[in-house]
C-alpha cells in the first residue's frame, strides 16, 4: 500500500478542506485512522468539521494563492511539531468567460491558488517524504486537463499543468517510498459551478447527469487511488471514456466545438 501507516504527529494535509470533496477527502483519511490538516480560508467550517471527526485535527485557516501564507502553513507545521506524510492538495476555483474580458487579478490568483500552491506545497513537503523513504500525494485536477477549455483558459490550463506536473513527479519518485497519483473527477455538485459563475440550468445543460459523481465518491476513488499506488484516477465510467475521447480527437476541431457549447461563451 502507498499511504503511510497512521503516526502521532505525522499528518494527512488536505487542501480546500472546508466543503466538497476536500471534506469528504478529510472523512476518508480519518475512517483510515490519520491525524489530519485542515486548510481553507473558512475557519469556522474548518473547526466544524475538526470536531466531527473520529481523529484529532489540527485547522489551519490560509489563504493560498497568497506566497506569505504558504509560508507561514509551513512554519505553523514545523513549530507545532507536525510532519506531513501525505499531501492532499485539493484547493481550486474557475474564472468564467473568454480571455478577452477577463480581469487580470482573479486569473493570476486562480493561477495562484491552482497551479501555485501545488507546486509551493509540494516542494515543501515531498523533500521530507522522500528523506523518510514514505509519503503519498494526491493533487486534485480535472477532467478538463485533457482537453481544451475555451470559456475557462485559466481554468483549463491550470488542471493540465497538474496532470503533467503530478505525472512526472511520480515518475521522479519511483523507488523513494513516496508516491503521486492525479484525481481528475467531472462535474460534481460541490457550489463549484456557481462560484465560477455558471447558471445552475446551463451549468448542467451543459454537462450531461451521467457524467456526474458524487463528492464522497470522488473523494473514495481518490484516496483508494492513492493508497494503491495508482498514477491517475478518473471517477466514473462516463468520465474515464470521455478522457480518453478527448485526448484523443484533434484539438483544434474540439476546440471550436467546446466553444460553441461553452455557456461561458454566449
């Protein structure tokens, strides 16, 4: 198996921990008995969730797209004398609408918080895991990350660069004990699309019912993933077929027709 026993003191650290699926993600890994950290900007859903768990959680509020704040969960890890064995970096959000009216600060702070904190998070944490000869890390994409997105470039852009990032990170560290594994779920009803600012109706219009999963599902096909080692997990059959399909099919073309469907776009 590829998650380190429970430790005291040695921690699972969940990212966007205070709804979806970094909650459900958080249950998951304390049923498996893991002392947990619990980040997001949420304080008080983080404390609420804490102490409904069946293992001690330490919360952690941090703002992520913010260089400072990494660095200061970091040092609030080290000063409470908390190693991170497994890195769950779930944290993300989407713009909405073409480039051409976009606004550069929240592009850049999505970037931040999607690509940056992985990236932050994980050059922190993995030297450690490695040095211990164990350690697990499960970075959270998307089905997106295959294909184009027009009506969500950032967005799109960003969960590819995960995908490839997480692919070669676990390629760097076979035989260390440590490993990566991707999660790239569809649509799942988390209130992601309405903080994107999707229409609910066109939301789903847009994304056919058989594609969706539940967040506790998700979050079961990802840590089951991670604990066996598995370099990419894509929840539901749906999914997994439309992947395959998208990566597949000539980009340009499926570009032009995304953009037409996209509701981003009208």
């Amino acid at each position: 198996m590829s998650l380190p026993a429970p430790a005291r003191s040695h921690v699972a650290l969940v990212t966007g921990a205070s709804s979806g699926i970094g909650e459900e993600i958080a249950r998951d890994l304390a049923e498996r008995g893991h002392e947990l950290v619990l980040v997001a900007r949420s304080e008080g859903r983080l404390e609420a969730l804490a102490a409904s768990l069946p293992v001690t959680a330490h919360v952690v509020p941090v703002d992520l797209s913010e260089d400072a704040e990494r660095a200061r969960l970091a040092d609030e890890l080290a000063t409470r004398g908390l190693v991170v064995d497994v890195l769950v970096n779930n944290a993300g959000f989407s713009t909405l609408g073409p480039v051409a009216r976009s606004e550069a600060g929240a592009e850049l702070r999505m970037v931040a918080v999607d690509v940056g904190a992985v990236v932050d998070l994980c050059s922190r944490f993995v030297p450690g895991m490695v040095e211990r000869g164990a350690g697990a890390v499960l970075n959270v994409a998307s089905t997106a990350a295959f294909q184009p997105l027009p009506g969500q470039a950032a967005y799109g852009g960003s969960k590819a660069f995960v995908l490839s990032y997480t692919r070669s990170l676990g390629a760097e560290l076979r035989g260390t004990g440590v490993t990566a594994t991707v999660l790239c779920p569809g649509p799942v009803d988390t209130g992601f699309g309405e903080a994107a600012g999707f229409d609910r109706e066109d939301f789903e219009k847009a994304l056919p019912r058989p594609m969706w999963v539940a967040a506790s599902d998700v979050a079961r096909a990802g840590v089951a993933g991670l604990d066996a080692g598995r370099a990419v997990v894509i929840p539901g059959a749906v999914n997994r077929v439309g992947a395959v399909l998208a990566a597949r099919a000539p980009q340009g073309l499926l570009a032009r027709v995304l953009a037409k469907a996209h509701p981003g776009l009208r």
